[in-house]
C-alpha cells in the first residue's frame, strides 16, 4: 500500500505541473502537501485504523483537490472522478476505491462527515484554521479567488467571511483535532475579531472627520480667505518687482547718458544731439518718479480709539492702524475681535477689501508708468534719429 501513496504523490504532482492554470496560488500542490502532513498528524494520534484506513485517508489527502485541474466550480466532483480514473488503473480493492470518494466528499463544506475517516480527512483539510500562517494563507485564498473571476473579496468583506466561517459554518470532529487545534483556532479568532474591532474604530474615525469637514463650513472659508491674502501678496510682489525693474533700467539709462552723451554737448557741432538727449532724460526721470510712487508706502497715524474698534471702524489687524499703541490697549483689540467670530471675518474682508485698493493704485501707475518708459524710448529713438538725418 505505500507503493500506492507513493505512486498518488507522483500522479498528482504531474497533474497539477501540467493541467493546474498558474492563478491557483492557494489550492496547488503545496497546499495538497499540507492537508498530507495534517492527515498523518491526526493518524499517528488515533487509534484503531488499520492499514487500509490509513491507505484511504492518505490516497484522499492526495487526491482531495485535483478536479480543481478541471474547473473551480463543484471540484469534488472532478476530484472523485479523477481519483477513480487513478485508483481503478492502479487495481485497488472496492473498500478503498469507495472510502477514498467518501472522504473526498467529506472535504464539501456544505457535508457532514459520515464515519471517522471523513471527520479525518475534513479536519485535516481545514488544519490550516489553526496554524499561525492561517493569516498569509487566507489572503492567497483571498487572491485566488479574484484571479480566477469567482469573486472579488475586499479587504473588509474577505475579514467578515472569515469571521463567519469560524464562528458558525466550521468546527473541528475528531478528538485530536479538538484538543490540540481548538485553542490555536480561537486565537486566530480572536486575532480576526480584533482586526475586525480596529476597521470598525478606523472607520468610525474616518466618518467623523468626513461629517466634521461636511458640518464645518468654516473650513472653506478660512480656505477661502488664506488663498485671497496669499494672492494678492503676490501681486504685491509682482508690482513691487516691476517697479524696480523700471527703476534700474532707468537709473542706468540716465548714467549712460550723463556720462556719454554729457561731455559731447559741450561741442557745438553736437548741439543737435541736445534735445534728443533731453528728451530721453526728461522720460526716464518720469519713469523714475512713476516707480517710486508705486512702491512709496503710505503713512498711517498708528493709532486707534476703544469707540472706533467698538464700532468696527478700524482694522486692527493692519500694522500701520497700531504701531503706535500701547500692548495692553492692543491686546484689548485683539481680544475683541478674537470673541467675536463675525468680527473676526469682518476684519479679514477690510483686509482684503484695503489690499485690493492699494494694489489697485500700485498697478494704475505701474501702467503709467511703462506707457511713459515705452513712449520716452520710442519718441527718443526717433528724435535721435531725426537729428542725425536732417541736423
């Protein structure tokens, strides 16, 4: 008889190399080899089985999930076809032939085992319930199954179906599977249960930061209001960038001449190039002057009255409206605006509302300003030009 299990363990692993698509990453060879050393476990601690009992549950455990060669879908039923195909070729007695297809159907879950040797079989194929890599060999359960279009388990479902095999559609049999495999299943149990209770406190969290962002509309306005500032910083920046541009090629544009142009004029033959030269320093001191007004600041008294912040007539978060007041008075003021919510949005709308004004003005004379630049260069081109030709 152990010819015969050796010879099982070779036809079945030829037939999975050959007919077993590679998407079976749990129900392979490995995992035949698996229910083999369980079912010899609960053998060398049960009594009674002869050697033909212990023939028939080891052909089993070899030939329990080789239909899944053939189709996922009612695989005991290949596997007891192709398991009689095996045994019949080899000439195995009746006994054997019928107790290795009891015990294959044993494996169904949806079965109760009828005599020993099927509870041997069942238990051994569900060992892996017990084992401490029950967790790594669920997840490829889990992948099998979607790799194959049987169904796509996600990560919570997969962790309630576990949960409900343990608990209500699977208990152990024999009396060796009981005692020692019982308690390791309660701890993977419980290892699934506290998984389960840290989803739930994970999704509970995430539910109250959705509800809190959906019943804080605060949020999108504080949202709302640091994009505006950031903003028109920006353009602040912007301006303030263009109008020194204009100030330094201006300033060069003046030393150039000066030092150029300047000791030429003193020639008389050179008098036509005066007015040329006049004109060109005449528009880049106005291009100078349009600069500087655009970035000159302005100055504020820095001062405010108890009536005024009362009246909401100051903006206190403005610098140049308190650099002049004493902390405590400040402090008042900030204070007053901090416990009052609709204050403190108003304050932030009058600072948006006066930065906008000022850098409405800083961009009004900042196109001025290049409209003077521009016109000087282009009117003293041609003035130079003009007194070149025709003087």
């Amino acid at each position: 008889m152990n010819t015969l299990i050796e010879k099982t363990d070779v036809f079945v692993l030829q037939l999975f190399n050959e007919k077993l698509p590679q998407t079976f990453i749990y129900h392979n060879y490995k995992h035949t080899c698996r229910v083999v050393k369980s079912t010899k476990e609960i053998i060398e601690n049960t009594e009674d089985l002869s050697e033909e009992e212990v023939t028939i549950l080891l052909a089993a455990a070899w030939l329990h999930d080789t239909g899944y060669t053939v189709s996922c879908d009612n695989h005991e039923d290949h596997s007891i076809k192709i398991a009689t195909n095996f045994l019949t070729s080899e000439k195995v007695s009746k006994n054997v032939l019928e107790g290795v297809v009891s015990c294959i159907e044993a494996t169904r879950m949806s079965n109760i085992p009828k005599n020993k040797l099927d509870e041997i079989l069942r238990d051994a194929d569900a060992s892996h319930l017990a084992k401490e890599y029950y967790s790594e060999t669920s997840e490829l359960l889990r992948q099998e199954l979607i790799l194959n279009g049987r169904k796509k388990y996600s990560v919570k479902e997969w962790l309630d179906a576990n949960i409900e095999l343990f608990t209500k559609n699977h208990h152990y049999y024999t009396p060796y599977a009981i005692k020692n495999w019982q308690p390791k299943k309660e701890e993977n149990l419980l290892a699934l249960l506290k998984e389960k209770k840290k989803q739930q406190k994970n999704f509970q969290k995430e539910q109250q930061k959705v509800t809190l962002k959906n019943d804080n509309p605060e949020r999108s306005i504080q949202t709302l209001f640091r994009v505006t500032m950031r903003n028109h910083l920006k353009l602040s920046d912007i301006a303030d960038t263009k109008a020194n541009i204009l100030l330094s090629v201006n300033a060069i544009i003046i030393t150039v001449a000066v030092s150029n142009l300047g000791p030429k004029l003193d020639n008389p033959n050179n008098m036509h190039l005066l007015i040329p030269t006049l004109i060109l320093l005449l528009f880049s001191v106005a291009a100078i002057i349009g600069a500087i007004l655009s970035t000159r600041p302005n100055v504020t008294s820095g001062q405010f009255t108890k009536e005024q912040v009362l009246k909401r007539e100051v903006n206190v978060l403005f610098f140049g409206n308190f650099h002049k007041m004493p902390y405590k008075e400040y402090k008042w003021a900030m204070e007053e605006i901090i416990h009052d919510k609709e204050y403190v949005y108003e304050s932030l709308m009058k600072d948006l509302y006066l930065l906008g004004i000022v850098l409405d003005k800083k961009y009004k004379l900042l196109r001025i300003t290049y409209t003077i630049f521009m016109a000087g260069i282009i009117i003293s081109v041609f003035a130079f030009i003009f007194s070149f030709k025709f003087i």
